[in-house]
C-alpha cells in the first residue's frame, strides 16, 4: 500500500517569509545591541534587562536565538528532503 501524502510548497512564498523573519531577526539583533551597549538611551536599565535577556539576541554568539532558529531550518530541511527522497523511491524514481 503506497501512502498518500501530498503537500505543495510554493518557493516564492517560502523565500517571502525566510526573508520577513531575517528582518525581524535584524531589527531584534540592533534594538537588542543599542540596549546593551547604547547607555544614552538608558534602555537596559529602564525597562530592567539584564545581561542574559539582551544576549540571546545577539546573532554573533552561538547560544543565541539566531543559532537555535538556523538549527531548526536544517532539521526541516532535512525532513522535506527525507520525505521527497521517499516519494521518488516509491514512485520508482532513481
């Protein structure tokens, strides 16, 4: 019994929102860095954030949203490409 299973991905609205979620991702990393390291605008200590809170969006260290974010767009990746390499093995495809 073959399985049915069918999706669609559309590249054009794949690419869209990888790169809404890159802008997001920048717009993060520099609101995230002027908190830090801008003390004239004395956002760290007004809104009370410590050190940890702001690093996590700092894309240049690895423990930070950006690694953990490209870790998951591999594994899906990863998956997509299993499911498709199932697909043409089944059909018969080399």
């Amino acid at each position: 019994m073959k399985p049915s299973v069918s999706y669609s991905l559309q590249p054009e609205r794949v690419a869209t929102n990888l790169l809404i979620i890159l802008c997001v991702l920048l717009i993060v990393h520099i609101a995230a860095m002027q908190a830090n390291y801008n003390e004239a605008l004395g956002l760290k200590e007004r809104l009370g954030f410590s050190y940890w809170h702001i690093m996590f969006f700092d894309l240049d260290e690895e423990e930070s949203f950006g690694t953990w974010y490209n870790s998951g767009l591999l594994f899906w990746t990863a998956l997509l490409l299993y499911h498709q390499s199932k697909r043409l093995s089944l059909r018969g495809d080399p």
